[in-house]
C-alpha cells in the first residue's frame, strides 16, 4: 500500500526467521522489495513497519540494525509495534528510548494497531495489521513470479524486436524487380511473426492482469475506507505498466514496419520504372535507328507512295511504344509528387523519356514531310516529262505544208500558245520556290535528273518558240500561191546521245513514228525573194538546234566524267575508304579507269571549247572532229585497250 503522502509501505512481518538472514540474502532481499514498486514512487522515499509484537526487544534492535547497515533506497519513517508481553513492556521505556537515540531515521514506536491506523489509512495495510487488503504470501509470491515471467519475456521481445529493426533498417536495397519483390515477402514475413508473438504477449499480459487484479467489493463491504482500499496494488500496476509498455513497443514497431514496408514499396516502384524505362529506352533507340535507316526515296511517284505506305505502318508499330513512354514518364511524374526517396534518379528518366518521344517524333515528322515533298517533285517531273511528250508530238503535227496558210498558221500559233501556258502547272521554273521546297534531297543522285528534266523543258520551249516565230512570219505576211514546189528533205532525226540526254522518258521518243518525207510549197512574194529567204532562215534554224544539241552533249559528257572521276577513282585513293574497296581493287585505280582523266582534259579542256568555237558557224563542226582525229585516235585506242575483249 501507500500512506497518504503516496510512500510505499513496506512490512517487516512479525517471524523470528527474518533475524537468522544472512547480510547477503538480506540485501538480496531488500534490492527486490525496493524494485517492486514503480521507480518514481520509489524516487519518493519508503515507509516501513516492523512488527514484533510477539517477539522481543532485541530482536527490534537487529531489524533497526539490519535496515540501518543497509537500505537502498530513502526511509522516511519506520514504525515499529512493540512488543506486547509483560517482560517486554517492563522493558519498552528504555528501550523504547534507546532506539530513538541510536539510528538517524526517524522511529514511530506504537503500542497498538489503532496507534499505527493513526498514520497509516487500514485500506493500505494488509489483514494482519488491521488492514483491509487480504494477503497470502503463497498466492502473492506465485503472482509475483508470474509477474516477472512476463517481464522477462517482454524484455526478450523488445531486445528481438530492437535487432530486427535495426537489421531491416541496414538492408540494403535490391537493384532489380525480383529481388525486392522477395526481401518484401521475406521482411514481411518477419513482421508478421512479431505481430502475432506481441498479440499473443499482450493476451497473456491481459490474462495475467485478471489473476493479479483483486475483486471488487460487495457494495454492503463498502467502509470510509472503501476508496483507499480498492486503489490497485503492485502488481496489478506492474502488469498494467508492462501491458503499456507492450503497447508501446507495438506502436514503435508498427510505426517503424509502415515506414520500412513504404520504403521497400518505394523501392518496388522505382525498380519497376527503371526496368520498363530500360526497354523502353532500348524500343526508342530501336525505332529511331530504323527511322534514321530510312533514307530511300524512290525514283517514282508509285515507288514514293509505297515508302509513305511502309512509313505509316511503321508509324502505327511504333505508336504503342510512344504511348508507354508517356505512360511511364506521367508515372515518374506521379512518384515525385507522391515524395518518393528516389527524386534524383527519376526526375533524369523523366526527362530522357520525353526527349526520345519529342526527337522520334520530329524525325518522323520530317521523314514524313520530306517524302510528302519529293512525292510533289516526282509528280512534277512526271507532269514535266508529259508535257516536253506532247510538246514533241504537238510540233511533229505541225507540218510546214498544213500551216504554210494564214488560218492554219494562226490555229498553230494559238495551240502553242496555250501549250507553252500550260507549263507552270509543275512549276519548275521558279528557282525561288524550287529551291525552298526542294533543297533537302538535291543530291548527286537527283541533279542530274533534274538538270535533265529542265533542259528538256527549256529545249521543248526553244522548239516552241522557234516555231511561233515561223508561224508568226507566215500569219504576218501577204501571200500569193505560185506553182513553184520545192522538195524539202525530211525533216532533222535527233540521235540517241541526243535523245538519252533530253528526254527522261524513254516512252516520249521511242512510241514516235519516224517523221515521213514531205514537201513544203513555198509561197513567193511578186517581188520574188520572200519564199527563198524564209527557206534560208527555216534552214538556219534547223542547223542552230542541231548545234546547240552537240554542244550540250559534249557538256553533258565532261560532266560525267568528272563525277566518275571525283566519285569514284579519288574515292579508292581515300584512306578513309579503304575499307569499303574490295581487297583485289585496292590501289588499282589506274588499271580500273585508264586514261580517264587523259579523256577528261581533253573534252573540257580542248574539244568542247572547239565546239563552241562553231556555234554560229556549225559548217566548220567538220573540221574540227578532222583537226582532233588524231587526239581520238590515241585517246580512245588507250582506253579502249583497258576494255574486257
């Protein structure tokens, strides 16, 4: 019990075998009582009460002298019930007197159990010094014993539950999906072990509190007393004190597992992420390899088209790709703003994830438009090469014999005319617009197909013009038909150079019939010299595109060979592509193309300036393929000897 200070009462019981205790097994003793009660309310100091009512005086003085030798803790008072045989009273004066003088703690000698009431409220004093708490030490020692089982055992536990918290917490996180998958289940496991080994500590604790608690009193026992004596004893407070205790090691051990299970959970996450973001890196990477891989453009609209076609397929393959990068980047974004541990490591993904989205979609986008683009140039070439077609069938339609009249002449001019308008609807001659929606894919492949596409127009145009300017003459004039016809040979056969060079379109010559001979009548003036001189002017036309036509060969034929010979033969002379030379080439540039470069001096150096030369006087084109005989002769023999046989 407790006085009503709040002291912890502390009962020496009158039995003569507390004399014969040893000082060890007495201070044994004194060490446990001491502990029982709770440390604050042993901080505050004891009261003790000897009782030697039916022993003697000196057996009083050995207690006094035993708690005086040794005592660990503070004594406020001890109250001492003396003895009560007739000897012992004779005695008790100077005894009583002695005491008092010898020990520095204070001593309250009672005659009577009403004297010791006095100080000490009965409802904290056992039965047998007129208390109201029953006592049987058999019962108490077996509750004290259970008592220290259970805190034996919850000392175990919390020294458990401190090394494997501590060993959770220096876990080191797994770096892949499987393995935190299975230190989650595993720690988990463990968790849940403690969890059922601390309800079943706690159910114990609990059952343990129902044995040691007393039962209340019959409200017809209830005495002014009753209050104080119904306050819970010690062990009732040590097994409540322990079951807090556990409660509170459970919620420790809970708050800390629902710290350590969301970091594992974290940790699950940012492995997942990782995972998906490696082969989702490794897809992206993929497709823009394949999309960079993509370079052919085709050589038709049709050809153009099927590339679109596999593009978009490609596109749609590569679509789901695209949809889980911006799935697990919106993810990445979630676990930020959750505040998981790992920022600095999603964040970068984030962004990466973005960026290969934001780059294949440019790519694809300027893949898209560049074939978009030069599907409109092929479809303009395609158009180009049907018009310089019909220009060609257009001007052999036009007879000289069928539009030597004015009416039919003047229907010609208007037929050209419109033709000649119908030529910017591919829009190939404007160099601005050209080389704004175009200047992505000119290259070594598509310029010469180009510069041969607007030669063929510009040749179709010359015809055209040249032959407005003859209708024009016949339209403008006053003609009076003679009977004088003059045979007029067939008209000039253009020859194979000349044709591979201006037509892109094998079909526009190959489906022509050759041009038949006819007869132009010629319409003389009265003065009598008009007839003859439009003949002479027709004639001088006819030699001028002729020459025009050789020279642009020759033209054609320099440029050649100078793309073969800075193309190709400098290129096997490159030691940086050595390695894409055939072994048996290597180093054999000259066996492989011969005099080439010989050929190439000559033709631009020499010949092609000698053609020039005769522009205006085609008669002396003769005499130059004479003067040069020689120069072929030694030229072409050399490069003709490298030929297989």
């Amino acid at each position: 019990g407790r006085t009503c200070e709040g002291y912890p009462v502390l009962t020496f019981p009158d039995s003569g075998a507390f004399c014969s205790l040893s000082d060890e097994d007495y201070r044994k003793l004194m060490q446990y009582l001491t502990s029982v009660p709770l440390a604050q309310d042993a901080e505050l100091g004891f009261v003790l009460v000897v009782d030697r009512r039916k022993d003697k005086w000196n057996s009083v003085k050995t207690v006094l002298l035993k708690i005086s030798g040794y005592f660990p803790g503070l004594i406020q008072v001890v109250f001492v019930l003396k003895p009560v045989g007739f000897l012992q009273k004779a005695l008790s004066e100077v005894s009583n007197k002695l005491c008092k003088e010898e020990f520095k703690f204070r001593i309250v000698m009672c005659n009577t159990l009403e004297e010791l009431h006095e100080y000490i409220d009965p409802g904290q004093l056992t039965e047998d010094l007129g208390g109201l708490i029953p006592y049987d030490h058999d019962r108490w020692m077996e509750q004290r014993m259970a008592v220290e089982m259970f805190t034996g055992s919850l000392k175990e536990m919390t020294e458990s539950i401190r090394e494997i918290t501590q060993r959770l917490r220096d876990t080191e996180l797994p770096n892949d999906v499987a393995s935190t998958v299975a230190l989650l289940r595993d720690q988990g496991g463990q968790y849940q072990e403690l969890k059922d080994d601390l309800l079943n500590a706690s159910q114990h604790g609990h059952q343990l509190l129902r044995c040691v608690r007393p039962p209340s009193p019959a409200p017809q026992d209830h005495t002014v007393h009753s209050p104080r004596a119904s306050q819970r004893l010690i062990n009732v407070c040590a097994v409540e004190r322990l079951l807090q205790q556990l409660n509170s090691t459970e919620d420790g051990f809970d708050a800390f597992w629902s710290a350590h299970q969301k970091r594992l959970n974290q940790c699950l996450e940012l492995r997942k992420f990782e995972q998906e973001f490696r082969e989702l890196q490794a897809n992206m990477a993929a497709n823009l390899r394949d999309l960079s891989a993509m370079q052919s453009m085709g050589d038709s609209v049709a050809q153009v088209d099927t590339l679109l076609q596999e593009l978009h397929e490609f596109q749609s393959l590569s679509e789901e790709d695209t949809e889980k990068a911006e799935q697990l980047r919106q993810a990445g974004r979630e676990l930020i703003v959750g505040g998981h541990y790992a920022v600095d490591s999603i964040e970068p993904k984030c962004v990466e994830l973005e960026r290969m989205c934001a780059d294949f979609q440019e790519q694809l986008r300027q893949r898209l438009d560049v074939l978009h683009r030069f599907r409109d140039l092929q479809h303009r070439i395609d158009k180009a090469n049907k018009w310089c077609s019909q220009g060609v069938d257009l001007l052999a339609s036009l007879d000289m014999e069928r539009c030597s009249s004015q009416e039919f002449a003047r229907s010609a001019l208007q037929e050209l005319d419109a033709f000649l308008s119908s030529s910017s609807e591919f829009r190939l001659d404007d160099p601005r617009e050209f080389h704004r929606f175009f200047k992505d894919f000119i290259n070594s492949d598509t310029k010469p197909l180009l510069q041969q596409v607007l030669k063929r127009i510009d040749d179709v145009k010359l015809m055209c013009q040249n032959k407005q300017g003859s209708l024009r003459k016949v339209v403008s004039r006053q003609v009076r038909p003679v009977q004088a016809v003059a045979p007029e040979p067939s008209p000039l056969q253009y020859n194979s150079s000349a044709v591979s060079a201006f037509d892109a379109d094998p079909r526009s010559f190959a489906s022509k019939k050759p041009a038949s001979k006819h007869v132009e009548v010629c319409f003389a003036q009265s003065g009598g010299g008009d007839s003859g001189l439009q003949s002479l002017e027709m004639i001088q036309d006819k030699k001028g595109h002729v020459m025009m036509e050789l020279i642009e060969t020759e033209k054609t034929y320099v440029h050649e060979l100078y793309s073969i010979i800075q193309g190709y033969k400098k290129e096997m002379l490159n030691p940086e592509m050595k390695e894409l030379v055939p072994h048996s080439l290597y180093g054999k540039a000259d066996i492989l193309f011969g005099n080439m470069d010989g050929l190439y001096q000559f033709h631009n150096d020499v010949f092609l300036e000698d053609l020039q030369n005769c522009r205006s006087t085609p008669e002396l084109v003769g005499a130059c393929f004479v003067q040069r005989k020689e120069s072929f002769h030694k030229l072409y023999s050399a490069y003709c000897m490298n030929k297989p046989k």
